[in-house]
C-alpha cells in the first residue's frame, strides 16, 4: 500500500501550506482530514491556482477557503471503498472528469489515492520550446559578446539552468530558437546529449518576435511547452499540464501576480465631488510569465516566416473564440530582463543547481 501520510492535512493549514505539500508529495493533491484521519475534503492543485485567480491569498486557510467556494471536491468528496477494482475506478473517474479519487476503510478514514493516471495507457511525452533569439539589448554591456541566455548565473549559463529542469520534468525533446550570437548556444550545448536530452534548432534568420519562430517547426502532434530563454522559475511543469488539460484549452499562459503602488493619493469622485481618498494605494495585475502550453491546433494560427508576438498569437486565438487559460504561478519565478533582475537571480533558488 502506498504510503500517502506526506498528502495529509489539517483545516488549519493555510493554502502556501497546501501548495507545498502538493508540490512535495508528487500526486497534485491534498488530503484534508480531521483528527481520526476522516476524509473532508480533496484539495487540487487545480483548486489552489484557482483561488489564486479569484484573489485568496495564500495566508488564507484552508477552513476559510472551504467556507468560500461551492465546489463538490470541498464539503463531500468522492470516494471508494478501499479495495475497489481498478476497473470501478476507472469508470467512476471517467464519469465525473475526476484525477483522484480517495479509498477510504469502512470509518471513513482515508487510506490510500487512486491515481487516473495509473490506469491509463501512457500519455505522449511533453516536448519544449526554449526561445532564446533575442538581442537582450537592456543587458548590455553584459550582452555586447554572449547572448543573453549563455549570461552565468552560478557556475553555469542561464540557460542549462532551464535545460535542467525541463529534464528534471520528464521533458528530453526540445528544440531551441536561436537569432543573436546562435553559435555561442549550439556550441555550448551541442546536441544535448551530455545534458541528458535531445536538442536540435531553429535559426531565425531575421527577428520574428516571441512567438513567429514557432512558425518554422512542424506542426506538433501533442501538446508543447514554449518557455522564454531568459525565465528562471521552479515552476511545477506536471501541474501546470494538469491545468491545461482540465480547463479543455488551446493554450495555457503562466501568469504572474504583479503588485504596483500608486505613489500618490488617489482620488475617487462623483462628478465634481470627492467621494474618496485612497492613499497609495497597491494595485495588483497578472503579467505574462512566459511560459506556455499549446495544443497542436495553436499552429494553424502562425504564419510561416511572419514576426508574430505571443500577445498578438493569445489575442488572435481568443478573438476566434478558442480557449486560452491562465495559470498563476506562485513559485519562485525570475524573468532576467536587466541588470538588476540579473543581479537578484546570482541569490535565487537557481543559483548553484
């Protein structure tokens, strides 16, 4: 029987607490129990991006973040005897578009998680885009000899701390776009084979923006992660494909919360009165992360050899009523656009790994 204690949790942990736990044990899910181990509630990491999304911060607790939403998952999960057939399982989690599902002893206390994926035939392998084609022009002079994403960060380039991860994910099939200075990249990294993947490339031989260099590959036949060349994030790669395929959509965007304080007071008004004084006040935004999922259908909507930006791709593919999700990221995420993000990324996370 699979150990699941690291899945278990208490209503009064708050929701950084479950998120953590879910990134830890593995299984994209919390078990919610009271103290004789009793099943209250499932908690996915679905669920967590969600909240995040409706703005609940992370402080809230998991009490609290039951009390607020209506979803079945949260007051009466669904369960199974412990015992039940794979078979029973399988038709129970089709039935319901479910990824888990609890077996519980006849005292209602949970005792192991069935898992949607271990009854399946194995899924295609996740294949990635790095871009990495840009001139880095805000870095200069650190970027006047090296790319942006050959820049150190530790003792390696940016860039192998991508790689890295994209294989710590599962991920061994990428493809690399390339335009300034291509040749410090293929140099470095070669065809991948001593980092533990497969690499091959796309030279653009004129700028086409974030997203026009994907017009020169084939058409994918399953989905793709795209992640820019300079993005430092520890990131859950499994969960956020999780995401992508619950929300049914063409494409996914890693967003992140942005916070901006008005260094002014801010006045409200009803016509010529003041109906309000906000002083300072923060305003919050999701910006692209640059980290994306796309569907195969995605590339019927890229020219071949035409600049296209990702903001110009996500506007085309929504105005044609295709679905385009958005996943929170509230991971540890770095984009190195300048010097001073350069300078916090030498002291993050990545540094040294």
């Amino acid at each position: 029987m699979r150990d699941i204690s690291k899945l278990l949790i208490r209503t009064d942990k708050t929701l950084r607490e479950v998120i953590r736990l879910i990134d830890s044990g593995d299984k994209g899910a919390a078990l919610v129990v009271d103290e004789r181990r009793r099943l209250l509630f499932v908690i996915t990491d679905g669920d967590m991006r969600r909240a995040m999304l409706h703005g609940m911060g992370l402080e809230t607790t998991i009490e609290q973040w039951a009390q607020q939403k209506g979803e079945r998952g949260n007051r009466n999960p669904l369960t199974m005897p412990l015992g039940s057939s794979p078979e029973e399982l399988l038709k129970l989690m089709r039935l319901h578009s479910l990824r888990h599902i609890p077996l519980v002893d006849p005292q209602g206390r949970v005792q192991e998680l069935a898992l949607l994926e271990e009854f399946l035939p194995e899924q295609p392998k996740l294949s990635a885009v790095v871009m990495a084609g840009g001139f880095g022009q805000r870095l200069r002079p650190l970027t006047d000899k090296l790319p942006k994403p050959m820049l150190p960060i530790g003792d390696k380039p940016l860039m192998e701390h991508i790689v890295g991860q994209l294989r710590e994910a599962g991920i061994r099939q990428m493809v690399i776009t390339t335009h300034y200075k291509a040749d410090a990249i293929v140099d470095h990294f070669g065809d991948g084979e001593k980092f533990g993947v497969r690499i091959g490339y796309l030279k653009e031989d004129k700028p086409l923006g974030t997203a026009g260099a994907l017009g020169l590959m084939e058409s994918p036949t399953a989905t793709q992660l795209v992640i820019n060349g300079d993005v430092l994030t520890q990131v859950n790669f499994k969960s956020m494909l999780a995401f992508h395929r619950e929300s049914q959509a063409v494409m996914t965007v890693g967003v992140r919360e942005f916070d901006f304080q008005v260094p002014y007071g801010v006045v409200e008004t009803q016509g010529v009165y003041i109906q309000r004084l906000n002083e300072k006040p923060v305003r919050k935004f999701l910006i692209n992360a640059g980290i994306y999922l796309l569907e195969p259908a995605v590339y019927r909507h890229i020219g071949r050899d035409q600049k296209l930006d990702m903001t110009e791709l996500i506007n085309r593919l929504v105005k044609d009523g295709l679905k385009v999700a958005s996943f929170p990221i509230s991971e540890y995420w770095l984009d190195i656009g300048d010097p001073g993000s350069y300078q916090r990324a030498q002291d993050g996370p990545a540094q040294g790994k």
